[in-house]
C-alpha cells in the first residue's frame, strides 16, 4: 500500500510540475497563513509555470520556467504591485528555470546552455535569437534545469546537479556549483558534493555564497533533510555522495568517502521539502527580526507518504550560525493534503516586500508588512 501511495505521488508532483499546461488552480489568498500584520496578494497572474525571479529596471521581472519552455516579462508600469502585462520573450527553449538580467542583457540557462539577450529592455516586443554564452554544460536532465545568479565577483554561479537520486560520477562537474565569466569563458568549479541546489544568495556583508540542496530520495519519510549550505571559499566539498545533512553516512557511498573533510550544513532543513529559492531579507519594511535573515521557498515533497513544504520559511542566524528555523508562510499544502500552490522563489522588491513564484497556479504573490 506505502508503494501504491508513492506512486501516487509522484503522478501528483509530475501533473503539478506541468500545472502551466493545465491552468491555473482558482483559491482564495485568505488560505495563507502569515504572521500578524503581514499581507499576502497576487502580483502577476497567468504566468504557466513560473519559477525563477530576476529583478529587471523600470518594474520590470524576468521569470523562467522549467517545463513550460517560456520566459516571460512581467511588467508593472505603474507600480501599484499588481503587472499590468505579461510578454512571452522567448518560448521552445529546453528547461529554461534559471534567469538573471545584468547591464541590460537576459541571461537564461537551458539543461546544457546558458544563452543570452542583449539590450533586453529596448526589445522586450521582439528580443530575436538569443547569442549562445556556453554551451558545453552536460545534457543530462536530471537535476539539469538550473537556477543561476551573478555573484559579487561579477561572476555567474551555475549549478550541474547529480544527473540521478544518488551515484558517483567520473565526469567532475556534476553535483558542484560552477561559475564563468559573462562571456562564457573561465568556467569553473566552485563548489562541490552539491547534489541539486535550486536557490542562492550572497550574504550582504560578508559576500560569502549561501545555497540550499535538495536531499536524496527513499532513505524513509524522515531521512536525509534538505541542507542550508555556507561556502567560505572556491574548493569546499559539501559530502554528496558520501554524507547527507550533518553526520548520515550513505548506506552505499558513504564508506568510500575520502579522508579529507566535508563542509557540513549550517542548518538541516525539512525532509523531502524541496528547498528552492532563497533569500536574504535585505529590505527594511519588514520588522527588525527579519533583517539580514533567510527566506526559503519549499516546494514540497513528492515521495513523502505524508507530504511536507509547500511553504515559506525563515532561518535566523547569529553571525553565521542558524538559531532557529521556523514557517513563515503557509497554507498551499491544506489539512487535507490538497495542494493548491508550490512556491519556488523569493526576490525582495526595492520598497521591502517580498515576492514569491508558484509553478503550480501560475502566478506570483506579493507579501508585504503591514501593520
């Protein structure tokens, strides 16, 4: 019966990974749970399969998506925090989750490429063909649709997920952070035993990368968590294949670990949650307690018998260690396991509240502090 209810599942996780496809799921907004004072609207409507967020000028967000092949601008003229418009800017491309805009071009990056669109802003009717920036990351698609991001060394951070649920590759580029300049050359590993990090951010004063990953699948309901990792420095190791979460061993790889040491976690995340998106709060419209602190979008689990995420959550951290790690939102998974919403990622606007992509009602949500 455990095996019927997994499959089960999983056709519930497929179905709502295409929920583009299939339209919109109508709720009412009075569903989500936030703290006291906090309000939650819709920011843009009808945009199938919305997953990763990249902040444009002029009120202006580039949004990707993973099965719907589209990326889309979703313009707020006025700035009321309601879009006026959403443009498709390109569509057929393969698995195009990760976008990020810098000096006026779109990147974009497909399971094998990263391409490019110059002069975005003054083409957004007609962006044309995009320029090819690299186009030698592996083809494989597990794990392979990618979040990516500049960094504050100007660089741009792009994740080869394990092309598997847990295994050993002789190719050295899976399951790392890589990084690249804009132009595609002096690609590089950063990072590595990563195993499928779909979210990060730089620490605003220390500058240092910080990145959620998604555990492994059928070690039971409870086990691995999903990881909050914190690089220092290019070159650490974060224990994939070997280790999962603070100290679990693998009952397969984890006797061939090699001696030198793995970064663990700063904070063990829920089981099978689906840690994606995350943010650091760097807005001021929020109370004090959330200053500087993380966000992370949990897209919810697919293989759990008891599903776990769909939700918002909070990490706190002293300094660079994680106090405490508590929901912030919730409501998209209802009590009786109806899934209404899967949210993806977080990007927090100039004024300080927070935006938030579903990919499963096509839409983008606002949270704004309001007391």
């Amino acid at each position: 019966m455990k095996r019927i209810n997994i499959i089960l599942l999983f056709i519930v996780f497929f179905l709502s990974g295409n929920a583009g496809a299939m339209g919109a799921r109508e709720f009412s907004l009075d569903q989500i749970t936030l703290p006291p004072g906090f309000k939650i609207s819709v920011f843009a409507d009808n945009v199938p399969n919305a997953r990763s967020i990249a902040a444009g000028p002029d009120g202006v967000f580039f949004v990707g998506s993973r099965n719907a092949g589209k990326v889309y601008a979703v313009i707020d003229t006025d700035r009321d925090y309601q879009a006026d418009k959403v443009l498709v800017i390109a569509s057929g491309l393969w698995s195009p989750n990760g976008v990020a805009y810098r000096g006026g071009d779109l990147y974009v990056a497909e399971i094998n490429r990263v391409i490019r669109f110059p002069d975005i802003m003054q083409n957004l009717a007609a962006p044309g063909e995009p320029l090819v920036v690299n186009d030698t990351f592996p083809s494989r698609r597990w794990h392979g649709w990618k979040f990516i991001r500049f960094g504050p060394d100007e660089k741009l951070y792009v994740p080869v997920g394990a092309p598997c649920n847990v295994c050993m590759q002789k190719d050295p580029r899976f399951a790392t952070i890589m990084r690249m300049d804009p132009d595609g050359r002096n690609l590089e590993i950063y990072a590595q035993g990563v195993r499928n990090t779909v979210g990060f951010d730089w620490h605003p004063h220390t500058g240092n990368l910080w990145f959620t990953d998604n555990g492994r699948d059928y070690l039971g309901d409870d086990l691995p968590p999903d990881e909050l990792n914190h690089a220092v420095r290019k070159g650490q190791h974060f224990g994939f294949p070997y280790y999962h979460g603070k100290a679990l061993g693998d009952p397969k790889f984890g006797k061939l670990a090699p001696t030198d040491a793995y970064t663990p976690p700063v904070q063990e995340l829920g089981p099978h949650v689906a840690s994606l998106g995350m943010r650091f709060y760097t807005g001021q419209q929020f109370p004090d307690k959330y200053h500087g602190q993380i966000f992370i979008a949990e897209h919810g689990s697919w293989n759990r018998s008891e599903p776990i995420g769909y939700r918002i959550n909070v990490v706190t951290l002293k300094g660079s260690r994680a106090i405490s790690y508590n929901v912030f939102a919730h409501g998209w998974l209802q009590k009786d396991n109806t899934v209404i919403g899967r949210p993806v990622d977080l990007e927090v606007l100039p004024d300080g509240s927070l935006l938030v992509s579903d990919d499963h009602a096509d839409r983008i949500y606002r949270i704004a502090y309001r007391p």
